[in-house]
C-alpha cells in the first residue's frame, strides 16, 4: 500500500461524502474556499514481519472548514465521514479495518482523525535473490 494509493482511496470516500475541493497541500486557494477538506497523511509504521510479509500504519487526519462557525454542523459531517471510514476503509482491492475515530474542534475546524493497518504478503523476485546470494559468495571469496 502505497501513500499514493491512500491519497486516491481517501478523495473516492470524501467525494462520496460531500463533493467539496480536497487538499492535501497548503494551498492559498484553500482560505478563498468557503467550504473545504484538509487531509494529512503519516505513514507512522513501515515495518518488515518476515521475509516476504510487510505491515503500514497510516493516521490519516480530515480537516473539514467552513467560513463560518458550526458546531451542529461539524458534528454532522464527523458522522457523515465515519460511516464511510468504519468498520473498513474500500481501496478496492484492499479493505483494512479502522476500529477508533476521534473528532475534535481545532481553531474552528473539524479534526476527524483515525488510523489503519495493512499487513499484505508480497512475491519475492527469484532473480534478485540469485544476484544476492552470487554477491554473497563474491564477498566472501574477497575476504
């Protein structure tokens, strides 16, 4: 799973949401825009289990912005937005689990927060691994 691969997968479930402008970027456009989404991706683990299993966490952070005020209305989205994101996120071929969400107003903006984990099994390539163990031999042939 691939941050590019979140990015696409998180603007399919905003724009089901409500078909607003998504930014992943600071942008100036974003203080013109009188209704937005904010979202911050961290890949927070990238971590090898074996040798051809792998596992990501990703916290993902959706600020929602209006141009005025709203608490009734923030607390509505929060609840638009976590029956997309739970009990699992669809990235199509992939549908990790997300048990929490977490909402809270920050500076007069909604922070709907939460996070994943994918553990997938990759094929590993029989020719790399040749190479590597031909480099093996060859270093210790050196020594």
């Amino acid at each position: 799973m691939t941050y590019e691969k979140v990015k696409t997968g998180i603007i399919k479930i905003l724009s089901k949401v409500k078909d607003i402008d998504i930014f992943f970027t600071k942008n100036e456009d974003s203080e013109v825009v009188k209704e937005y989404f904010y979202v911050t991706i961290k890949p927070i683990i990238n971590e090898s289990m074996g040798s051809n299993v792998h596992k990501k966490i990703f916290f993902i952070d959706i600020m929602y912005s209006l141009d005025t005020y709203s608490y009734l209305k923030y607390i509505a989205m929060a609840e638009r937005i976590d029956k997309y994101v739970r009990p699992y996120i669809d990235f199509g071929d992939i549908c990790p689990s997300v048990f929490d969400t977490k909402m809270k107003i920050v500076d007069e903006n909604l922070h709907f927060t939460f996070s994943f984990e994918v553990i997938y099994k990759y094929d590993v390539k029989t020719d790399d691994m040749d190479k590597m163990e031909n480099i093996n031999i060859l270093m210790k042939e050196r020594e």
